[in-house]
C-alpha cells in the first residue's frame, strides 16, 4: 500500500534525493513553504519510513572500488534451508553492495564493488564459491554507468 503524498511531498522527495545535504530552509524557498511547515513534513516523511535516511554518494573509482560487476546466482534448489543459508552469508561479503532475490533465470541479483579484475577473481573463488548450493553464477562487468 502505498503511502498517501502530495504534489510537496513529492516535491520535497525529489529535492533530498538529488541533494541530501539540502537545509530545509533552502528546500521550503524551493518549494514556496515557510521553513517550519518544510521541517514538519520532512520529519513526517521520516517517521513514515518514506525518507529512510541520508547518505554521502561516492565516487568509488576513487576509493579503490573501481569495477562494477553485476553477479547472477542460481540455487541448486529453493527450500527455505538453502535460501535462508545463502541469503545468511551473502549479506556479510563486503565486496557485494546489493543482493537483490529476483524471480526469472536466475534467483539473485549481486552488485559487486572491487578494485579490479583479480580481486573479483578472488571474491569469486574465495567467497562467493564457499557458500554452499550455488548451482551456476554468470558475471556482467559494467563499462560504463548512463544513469545510477
């Protein structure tokens, strides 16, 4: 169920999204709102869950996490025992910055952030390859990023 938002909510919602750090005195000049109003509904949007927090965005290229790798899994079967087990040691690899369990070919989704090539080689081997029923894992390395 989606919650109900209006046109300055959305408004509102849009601006954070591309500028987090954005006081709410410069998003009520935005939205043609005094400043207590702007405040009031931004910590309503937080209490509704909606605004879930504020993050920095970086520039991974230059921390070292330049290869962006998208990972799909197969189980080797999907009772709750294996799905729970791997889902258990997935969410602890460092190197995977999203696991999403998708319907389709495959059952997951990995986003993966490493240094380079061997790196991932290593994750693969080392990591990924210990958590037990993985039936078959196909790799996409990104060349560029249009939108994300």
């Amino acid at each position: 169920m989606a919650a109900e938002l209006d046109a300055i909510d959305l408004e509102i919602l849009e601006l954070l999204s591309k500028n987090g750090k954005l006081g709410n005195k410069e998003i009520a000049a935005k939205i043609g709102l005094s400043t207590t109003p702007t405040f009031e509904r931004i910590r309503r949007l937080e209490r509704k869950g909606i605004i879930k927090g504020y993050v920095a965005v970086l520039d991974k290229s230059k921390i070292g996490k330049g290869l962006k790798v998208f990972c799909q899994v197969s189980l080797k079967s999907h009772n709750a025992e294996i799905i729970e087990g791997f889902e258990k040691e997935v969410v602890h690899l460092k190197e995977v910055s999203a696991c999403y369990h998708i319907a389709g070919d495959f059952d997951y989704s990995l986003f993966i952030e490493v240094t380079d090539m061997e790196e991932y080689q290593v994750f693969l081997k080392q990591k990924l390859a210990n958590i037990p029923n993985i039936a078959n894992v196909q790799t996409a390395f990104v060349m560029s990023t249009l939108k994300g």
